[in-house]
C-alpha cells in the first residue's frame, strides 16, 4: 500500500454516516500510516518478524504508556501525536477531507432503476459489461475480479445477488430526496429512511450506477487480500481463534437493527497484538460480510456498542499492526455498504473525551446526533433507550446485567 496517508484515506471509517466510534480509529488509521511513513526507511521487518504487532512502530511508543494520564487537556492530546511520528495538523486535515464524501455521490449520468428486480438486474449487466471490458487485459484476471470466490457466502447462506442486493439498498438508504425517518423506532437513533414497499421505492429511484462504483471498490480490495483468503478459504472456523482474542457480540435491537458490541475491557490486549496481521485482516473480513449482508443491517440500520473501558491512549492507537490497521480500516471505510444510525461510547478514558471534544468541532449536527456518550452510573438507562432492553444486552457485555446468551457469532459454531 502507498505510504501516503492521502492515498490511503479516502473515505470516512465513521461507517457511511460518519459516526464517531469510528472518529478514534480514524485517527488511530492516520496515526499508524504516518508512522509508517517515518520508520518505512528502517524498518528491517521481514519474515515470521512482520507478524509481530510492534514490528514497524516508533520506538518510543511503549516507553511513552505510562503518559497516558498527562493527555488531559486539548494541548496534551494534539502533542500526544508528535510520539506516534505524525502532528495533530495533518491528523485533522486528513480528517476534515474525510468527513465529506460519507454517503457517495450521485453524478450526472447515473442511471437509476425504479424498484430492486430491476435495479438488480441492471446492477448484473453492469457487472457483466465490466468482466467484458476488462476480458481483453487478462483472462484470469476477469475471472478473479468478479467471481466473488473470496467472499464468505457459505456462513450467511447468501448468493452473489444477495451481495449486489446490499450495495443496491445502501444506494437508497437516508439519500437526499428521501422523507423523514421512519417513527416507528422510538430507540435512540431511530431507523433507516429505507421504503418499506416497492411501490415506495419507485418514488424515489435506486441509483445503479452509485451502487456500482461501491461494489468496485469493494471488488478491487478483495482482489488486492485474495493471496490471504483463497489458500484457506475464509470461514467461521477458520478465524475463531482470533476471533477468542477480541470481545464482541452482534445482535440485532427490538427495532431490527443490527447492533455491533465491541468491549476492549474484556478483549485479551496482549493476545490480540501477537496475532500474526494475516489473522486479524481475516477476522475483521469476515465480521465486516456478517456486518453488511444482514437484511437488517441493510435496511434497519447499524448500532455500535464501544466499550473503551477507559483504554490508554498508547495502547489504542498501536491495537492493530500498520498493515493491518491501514488495510482493514480502508476496506471498512471505503467499500463496505453499511449505514450507522446510533454509535455509543462508554467508558471513555479521559484522553478520549478530550479527542471527542476537539473533533466534535468538525461534525454536522446530524453526526452529533448520532453519537450517545454514556455518563458513567448510567449505562443500563442509556442502554435501555439504545436497544430496547436487556433482553436485547449480551450476557457478557461489561459490567452491564444484559440476558441476551446467544448471538449472531454463537449461532455460527452451532452449525
């Protein structure tokens, strides 16, 4: 991947609606590829040494941990970046060009379908025009770019329609000539303005041709990982053991919506470091596919659950290997169909708070409405008000009496 951060953001990791659970590990992205723009020149990283997490880090990012509890002021943040071998001036230039382009654009020329059997079907001729067009260049190239062999069907029982019906939906969702949100969903956050019949799509229109350009991204990224998914094919079984290191839970709330619990409390920071960077790039693959092929996700909405579980500032920021860091993050930022309605922080550390505060600056009121901070003492209310009650909480969620015991996740070890 190109060294240049520029190059390498090109979209929002606030997953399509800018939301800022995603604020911290964009910067976190920011920060780890302009270390690697400081230490490409020495770092001597090769072989079983570039599975190690720290391979490639400044040196003095470990030594500096224990500072953590000096980053307590908006001055002390900005400076904090100096030691991850980047400045606050370019983390929020980089931001604030990242902030726009969240949704897509539609362009002049687009064409649009009036209901999903034919957005569909257009959205295949597209596919199949382009498999054409580039047929001249290299055979097995074509095959490789869109047949869809990398992409996790199996687990989920879904098809590659299945796949272009997610980037169809994410085309409609909360678009500008949409109509208020649905009221239906008295839950923070509220649902997707997603149109609950055909006759109600066709009054609005599905942009193909912006579900297209989505999808290739989305077809040029799997292709540039497909050496890491097609020697193992990505399963279930074949992440689980990373997938034991790091502490989530995905469900869906009492309005449909799917809800993504991250607890870094309860994740096992060490282990999950160690882990060699092809591992931990599978894993979050393979959540993202659960993440945008689920029907509710799609069209109900996505809810982030983030317990921080008041982490170090140094600790977050190093939490994945640059490579991983930059090549996950990309995928999730830029090509993944999925729209976040709520996003909630608890248990922020104070270096957070401080963050939140100086990037909140940059937000439209619409981005702040969507991010629930959850004052500490109070997190079984708020979560009521986010989900819909403990019978929506896993069991093993923080310090939180949820009832849910099984998951999406659990369901796949089941099968």
């Amino acid at each position: 991947y190109n060294s240049n951060v520029k190059m390498v953001r090109t979209h929002t990791f606030v997953l399509q609606a800018c939301i800022c659970f995603y604020i911290f590990s964009s910067v976190r992205l920011l920060v780890v590829s302009a270390s690697k723009v400081r230490s490409d020149e020495s770092n001597t990283c090769t072989g079983d040494d570039a599975s190690n997490s720290n391979c490639g880090e400044p040196e003095d990012i470990h030594e500096n941990e224990t500072k953590d509890k000096s980053i307590s002021s908006p001055w002390a943040f900005m400076q904090a970046f100096s030691k991850l071998g980047t400045s606050w001036n370019h983390i929020i230039g980089e931001y604030k060009s990242v902030v726009k382009g969240a949704d897509g654009v539609d362009l002049k020329g687009d064409a649009y379908a009036q209901d999903m059997g034919m957005g569909l079907k257009l959205l295949q001729a597209m596919v199949e025009e382009e498999k054409k067009a580039i047929s001249s260049k290299s055979k097995e190239d074509n095959e490789l770019d869109w047949s869809f062999r990398t992409t996790p069907l199996g687990d989920f029982g879904k098809t590659i329609d299945d796949v272009l019906l997610a980037f169809l939906r994410w085309s409609v969702v909360d678009t500008k000539n949409s109509s208020q949100e649905d009221k239906s969903c008295q839950l923070i956050g509220g649902v997707n303005d997603y149109p609950s019949s055909e006759s109600a799509i066709s009054k609005q229109t599905i942009n193909v041709s912006k579900a297209f350009r989505r999808l290739t991204s989305y077809v040029t990224w799997m292709k540039s990982v497909s050496s890491d998914l097609v020697d193992e094919p990505l399963t279930f079984k074949s992440i689980s053991p990373s997938l034991s290191t790091f502490s989530i839970d995905i469900a869906h709330d009492s309005c449909g919506r799917l809800v993504w619990w991250v607890n870094l409390g309860k994740t096992d920071l060490n282990a999950f470091k160690l882990t060699k960077p092809r591992e931990t790039m599978r894993m979050f693959v393979w959540i993202a596919h659960l993440l945008f092929l689920d029907e509710g996700a799609q069209t109900r909405g996505l809810v982030v659950v983030d317990d921080m579980a008041e982490i170090g500032f140094y600790d977050y920021m190093t939490m994945l290997p640059i490579q991983v860091g930059i090549s996950v993050d990309r995928f999730l930022i830029s090509v993944t169909p999925l729209k976040a309605k709520n996003v909630v922080l608890m248990h922020l550390p104070k270096w957070a708070e401080v963050g939140y505060g100086l990037l909140s600056w940059f937000l439209t009121a619409k981005m702040k409405s969507r991010v629930t901070i959850v004052t500490k003492g109070e997190e079984v209310e708020t979560l009521d008000k986010v989900v819909g009650g403990s019978g929506f909480i896993p069991t093993a969620f923080g310090s939180v009496k949820g009832e849910l015991k099984t998951d999406i996740i659990s369901h796949q070890s089941d099968l």
